[in-house]
C-alpha cells in the first residue's frame, strides 16, 4: 500500500488518481499507524508551508515522517511536500520545517512573475533512475512562489530556470522530492510516480531503495 499524507490540505484525490493509473494501491491517511504499515508514503502540497507544518504538528505526523525517513522508508515529496523538508521557509517570515534537509526555503526574486505557474523544463544533472524513460529538459507543470536552496548541493538531481536557476528535484537514499506536480504533468509526471515506485516496491526495507 502507497500512503498519501493527509494534513488537511493538498490535491490528494488526484495524486491517488495519478498513482492509481500506473498500478499502484494508494490510502489517504492522517493516521501514523498508517505510514508505519506502508510500502511507501507520498506527501503532496498544496498551500503555505508554515500551515502545512502547523497541520502535521497537529495531527502527530512531523516526527513519524522524520523517523520512517530516517530508517529508510520511501517517501516522495512534491511541491509543498518538498519544501517542508527542509530547515526552514522564509514564507509568512522564518518558519521551521522538518530539518529533515538542512538548507532554505527562499522566495522567487522581485521582478518575476509570482507565482510561477505553468509548464517549464527540468535539466537533468545527474543520471538518476527516477527520470528513466524521460528526456533531459522535458517539461513538468509548476504552480509555486518559493524555491528550495539546500545546502549539500549532491542531492539536486533536477533544476529548472526560470530567470534564476533553482532546484526542481532531489534525491538522497530512500528520499526523493520534485518542486513540480507529477500529477499534473500528463505522461512525464505519471512516469515520475512509475519510476519512484518502482524503486519502493523493489527496495527491501531500510536498504535506501539502493540509491544515491
């Protein structure tokens, strides 16, 4: 069973949807029970990151997905799931996120259209299995108004220009995180959820998807 993180907030139905149509079992779920006992855990985003923190406190989320991360369980991020990763967003003022990847979330510079919002490319930098069968430079769908900056700069394995050059993708273990909606990136975006998939299924647990 893939779990799909409940914090209140998110387009959950149609990243079930998405992953659903490559074959996969899915359970929206706020319960922690629930990602303990899941094969891999997907946390969508949609909103403001430091509400999305705020929701997971509530809802005795925050530590679980630290831990399940931690003890290598296959987690997948997108957008917002992205960014709460993180140390901390500038969003709203300072905000702690997760911690779980030290480095910033920043906001796009003055002079850009904000948010960015549409189709741009993502630049493959390094050859990693979850763009298997898709092309450097295919073009994903981004709705977001800040950036991610981490500090190891290892883990980007995608980035985007949009008047500056930001991170787009990062992969580190079991852990993988796009800025993008896959579930809204027609054949790419459902490739994304393929390939991570195929990584979680084929993993044995603790053994980092046997990546990076």
């Amino acid at each position: 069973m893939i779990a799909i993180v409940d914090y209140g907030a998110g387009n959950l139905r149609s990243v079930a949807n998405a992953i659903t149509k490559v074959g996969y079992q899915t359970q929206i779920t706020s319960q922690a029970s629930d990602l303990f006992s899941a094969k891999a855990i997907v946390l969508p985003g949609v909103g403001a990151a430091a509400n999305v923190m705020d929701n997971l406190n509530k809802r005795g989320l925050a530590n679980p997905i630290r831990q399940l991360i931690d003890e290598g369980r296959p987690f997948l991020g997108v957008c917002i799931g992205l960014q709460v990763l993180f140390t901390d967003t500038e969003e709203g003022g300072r905000h702690d996120c997760l911690d779980i990847i030290s480095g910033r979330v920043r906001k796009l510079p003055i002079g850009l259209k904000i948010p960015h919002m549409g189709w741009n490319q993502v630049n493959q930098k390094v050859n990693h299995p979850v763009f298997n069968g898709i092309p450097d430079e295919a073009n994903f769908y981004f709705v977001h108004s800040y950036y991610v900056e981490p500090e190891d700069k290892s883990i980007v394995v995608g980035e985007t220009d949009y008047d500056l050059s930001f991170c787009s993708v990062i992969a580190r273990e079991n852990l993988i995180a796009t800025q993008f909606h896959p579930e809204k990136s027609g054949d790419y975006g459902l490739r994304i959820y393929t390939n991570f998939l195929k990584l979680a299924i084929g993993a044995k647990r603790g053994n980092r998807m046997g990546i990076i």
